[in-house]
C-alpha cells in the first residue's frame, strides 16, 4: 500500500500540473508537437530513410506519452484511491 501512495502522490501533482495555467499551455504545445511530427512522418514516409523515420517515430513516442501521462493523471488519481480504500477495508 505503501508504493500506491507514493504512486498517487505523484499522480496528484501531475494533475495540479495539468489544470494549471502552465499546465495547459504545455498540453497545447505537446499536443502542436504531436500534430507537427504526424504530418512530418506522413510527408516524408515514402522518401525519408529508416533511420530518419525510427528518429520522427522515437520522438513522437515520447512526446505522446508526455501528453499521456499528464492527460491520464485524473483518471490515474482515481483509479488510485479507490485502490487504497480497498485495501483499507480489507
């Protein structure tokens, strides 16, 4: 129970990141950022070289997961402490 707290503390504070000014201004330039690197991918596919399309792929999967991880932290907060309740009433 103890790696759940941890867990959620660390979800709280991704969430406080998320609704805040800079949190939001973030989310819509990781978002741009998403967008920018799909339409370069798509541009390019036919005559980029593999090694130049695992690099576009190697940066759009972290800069989703990025977006991922701050959008899913309020459900992630939630899943959470339900999680923590239940262990309690145990």
């Amino acid at each position: 129970m103890e790696g759940e707290k941890k867990e959620l503390s660390k979800q709280k504070d991704l969430l406080l990141l998320k609704e805040s000014h800079g949190g939001k201004i973030l989310i819509e330039q990781l978002e741009s950022e998403v967008e920018g690197l799909l339409t370069r991918l798509l541009r390019t596919f036919t005559s980029a070289t593999h090694i130049e399309l695992l690099a576009i792929i190697a940066q759009l999967e972290a800069t989703n997961n990025i977006l991922k991880t701050l959008i899913e932290s309020e459900q992630n907060v939630a899943i959470l402490k339900q999680e923590i309740d239940e262990q309690k009433d145990k």
